[in-house]
C-alpha cells in the first residue's frame, strides 16, 4: 500500500469491472503474417488493454521517480518496436496507427509482460536483474512479440472466455473453489488482472521468444546476451519462495530457453553487435532495490506502513504480498485469506453498512465498536459469488482521515476455524510511533568495480541487504556467484 493519494487511485479496484465479451474472429498474427482464431478484433483489444493498463497502474504503481531512466526504457523500446511489423507499410493503419505504451511498474518482483492493445510492462525488479541493453532490448522484443501475435486474443478464443473479472475490495470475486481461496487472489497480486491467468500455450512462447531475439536483432543488438538472463531466470526459480515470471517460466523453462535463443540468434545474418552494458548500468544505478519500505513492509509478524503511519499483525506463517493497492495474507494450505485496502467511504459505519446492501451479501452479525482507540465497524456474513458462498469477516476502520477495511474470506465450513483469526488481525491495526520502524528508507543499487581477486561474498560484507533480498539473490542480478573471483575492474550492482 503506498501513500493516501497513491491508494486512492485504486479506488477502481472496488468494481467488478467486466471486460469485454470474447466472441469468436479471425486474425492476422503480425509476428507470422498468418491467420488465427481469436476473441477480439483489433479494436476491442486495444479497449481492454486501455481499461485494463488503468488497473495495473493502481495494482503495481508507476515507477516515475527517474524520468531519466523511464525515457531511456522507452527509447530502447521504441527502437525495437520500429524493426517489427508495425512499422511494415503493408500492416494495416488501424495497427501503424495505435501508439505502443512501455512502462516501469514500482515492483520488486522481477517480470515483465505485455497487454493487448500494445501495453508493455517491465518492472524495476526485472531491471535490476538484467546486465545490458541487448538483454532488455530481448525482453522487449518478447513482449512485442505477445502484442503483435495477439496471443492474449487467440489464448482467450481457445479458452471460450466470455469474460475476464478483477478483484473487488468490498468482496472478492471469482476465486473461490476446491479450498484454493488464497492462492487464487494471491495469485492476482503478483499478476494484477485476471486476464493475466490466461497462460500463453508452448507455441506462442515459442513464437514470442522467436519475434525479441529478431527485433533486437534487426536493432542489431547481440540477441545471444538474452541467454544469459534467462539463466537467471532458472536460478530465481531455484529458491524458495521466488516469484518467477510466467511469460519466462513455464512454456518452455527459461533453461531450455537459455540453449534456444542463441540458436535463434545465429540464423541472422549478419548478426547484431550491440551490447551496450556501461550505459545501462549507468541508467539503473540509483534504483531503489527490493520492498520499497514507504510503501509498507512486514517484520516478524506484523506488517509496517511508515507513511500512512499505522501497523497491523497478521498470523504466523501466512502468506504475504503487498502492493499499492492492497496487503494480501493468505493461509498457507489456501483454506483463508484476508486483505488490507482503502474503504471508499466516509466513515467505517457507511461502509459497513455499504456492504450489507450489496447484492448477494447476507449480514448475520454487524456493528460499531472501538480498535485501539479508533471508530470501528464490523459485518459478518455470508456473500454469494460465481463459484459459490463465501463467509466472510468485514472490519473497517477509521484511521487518519482514511477508512481502512480488513477483509477476511473462508468457505462456509471454514469460518469457525478462521473468524477468530479475521477478528484478532483487523484488532491489532494501530497507530505506528516507533521511530525504528516509521524512519524507513529504501535500499537503491549502487554499481562499483570489482577489485582484483575479489568475490562478491566479500564485497557484500558490511553492507546491509535490501528487504525481501538474499545474498544469493544478489549474485544471480550480477550474472555470478557469490565465491567465485571477480576480474579486477569488472562491474557490480550492489546495495549502496
């Protein structure tokens, strides 16, 4: 959750917001100039992709605070994007004609992917991870290549999707099944739309992967550099409890990708030479690195916003995931599941009371009280959604001018083993005094040479690491290990 005019942004979550309905057309596919079954015309996807890049941005937030380095993503985009099909005289104008959007999403989580409509995302994390402008001018490429091949039109065509929903902050939608309640909306904060679950079949990864490494390429960048990050990819994969991008994790593995994009490569002739890694690392240097504490952060237990100046425990053992829209806690078998947002209303009763006449709602315990000396109102009931009845646990809270809810989601049967857990956690929100936790800054990367003989380990000491960063995780961003010994006046990213 970020700052109060940064969350209120996302007020649109509170909506579900129902996106067009697929009906079944024929395509071009600009990457292979051969026709497909999809969902929607041109049109339409360039509709969903404006309404849905509306709800990303209140998802994961922009990453606006480096002017410079966003104008330097795009440039390197946009070059790209000018060797594709786009810009072939023979694409239809409706194409030419609709400008390409690339942003920097303010997320630790190292991923990128792309929206129809030609909406391409990278976050900071990603950036982070990547060694120079020919990996990221592959990534790009990539997802360019999902844009121009209308993936996300043929993927919903075969899946007969009538519709694509986005999470409500009032009651949670469309993630309710087989006890899975947590992993669905955790799942949604690490993707931001429910259009983002429809995964991408082995052909059309295949076909994206084919289209980054001959746009950067055509760019003549050296597209083999590419391998070396989804190397990076595969190791990410290897720890616990890394979020690995689906567009470079499952169809194929990034380790097969890691042999495939050379080979890939090498089929151009001549090939491209640029690889341009000091003036990327020049660009990236000053990022912030990891959770960005301002935006809140979880210690032992108990989560920590120093902006909006408040704390809220959540149960041992919990799943967590922020973002600049919510807190997500989900139990780790995905029997419950609770989330912190912003209310859109004026106090915790009209709220409350907001949510008992909601359609499908059925309130079987409501009413004021007091949490740690701020006006409180809780509903308790039951809350019919597409997949079935969910019971749930309400309390929102008014706090520093803001309405603060604390959702709680369990099946029926559930609620008697979870109810407690909903009440205790929304009771313990209060205000955050202590200096130690409210003086919070973000780690940012800082790119030093290596002196001679030395290893990574070694630079590492007596540095602190940023949250949610290992060690490990450190060397796999510099493309190394933690022992082995650096060439003298080699370039590292470190925390400052």
């Amino acid at each position: 959750m970020r700052s109060l005019h940064a969350a209120s942004r996302s007020a649109a979550l509170s909506l579900l917001v129902v996106l067009l309905a697929a009906c079944g057309t024929t395509n071009v596919n600009y990457v292979t100039g051969e026709e497909q079954r999809g969902a929607y015309t041109w049109a339409q996807e360039v509709q969903l992709g404006t309404e849905a890049d509306q709800q990303i941005q209140a998802q994961f937030g922009v990453y606006d605070e480096d002017p410079a380095l966003t104008a330097y993503v795009e440039r390197i985009a946009q070059d790209v994007l000018s060797t594709s099909a786009y810009t072939d005289p023979s694409t239809p104008a409706e194409i030419r004609n609709t400008p390409f959007t690339f942003r920097i999403l303010d997320s630790p989580v190292v991923n990128a992917f792309a929206l129809p409509g030609g909406f391409v995302y990278v976050t900071r994390g990603l950036l982070a991870y990547l060694e120079n402008e020919a990996q990221l001018a592959v990534v790009l490429g990539h997802e360019i290549g999902h844009v121009l091949g209308r993936h996300s039109s043929e993927q919903a065509a075969r899946a007969q999707l009538n519709q694509f929903g986005l999470l409500g902050a009032a009651i949670l939608g469309g993630v309710v099944g087989g006890g899975r309640v947590a992993e669905g909306i955790l799942n949604y904060g690490g993707t931001g739309l429910q259009l983002l679950q429809l995964k991408y079949g082995r052909d059309a990864e295949r076909e994206a992967d084919q289209a980054g490494v001959a746009y950067a390429e055509f760019a003549d960048y050296d597209a083999r550099e590419g391998a070396r990050f989804f190397v990076s990819l595969e190791r990410l994969g290897e720890q616990a409890g890394q979020s690995v991008p689906s567009f470079l994790s499952t169809h194929p593995d990034p380790g097969e990708r890691a042999q495939t994009i050379p080979q890939l490569a090498a089929q151009y002739d001549p090939q491209g030479t640029r690889v341009i890694e000091a003036e990327y690392l020049a660009q990236i240097e000053g990022i912030v690195l990891g959770e960005d504490p301002r935006q809140g952060y979880t210690e032992n237990g108990v989560f920590y916003h120093p902006e909006l100046r408040f704390l809220l425990d959540y149960p041992n053992g919990w799943q967590t995931q922020n973002s600049p829209a919510a807190f997500l806690m989900g139990e780790p078998n995905g029997q419950a599941v609770m989330q912190l947002t912003l209310a859109q209303a004026q106090s915790a009763r009209a709220a409350g009371q907001a949510l008992q006449s909601q359609q499908g709602v059925r309130a079987q315990a409501a009413g004021a009280l007091s949490i740690n000396g701020n006006a409180a109102y809780r509903v308790e009931g039951t809350a019919q959604q597409q997949n079935g009845t969910v019971a749930f646990s309400a309390t929102f809270i008014e706090f520093g001018g803001n309405v603060y809810q604390v959702l709680g989601l369990t099946s029926v049967d559930g609620f008697g083993s979870y109810g407690a857990a909903f009440r205790q956690t929304a009771g313990s929100f209060a205000r955050l005094t202590d200096s130690r936790y409210l003086n919070r800054s973000p780690s940012r990367l800082e790119v030093t040479q290596a002196p001679g003989g030395a290893t990574l380990q070694a630079m590492l000491r007596g540095r602190t690491l940023p949250l949610g960063l290992t060690e490990q995780e450190i060397a796999i961003m510099n493309q190394t290990d933690l022992t082995s010994q650096l060439p003298g006046g080699e370039s590292v990213k470190l925390p400052e």
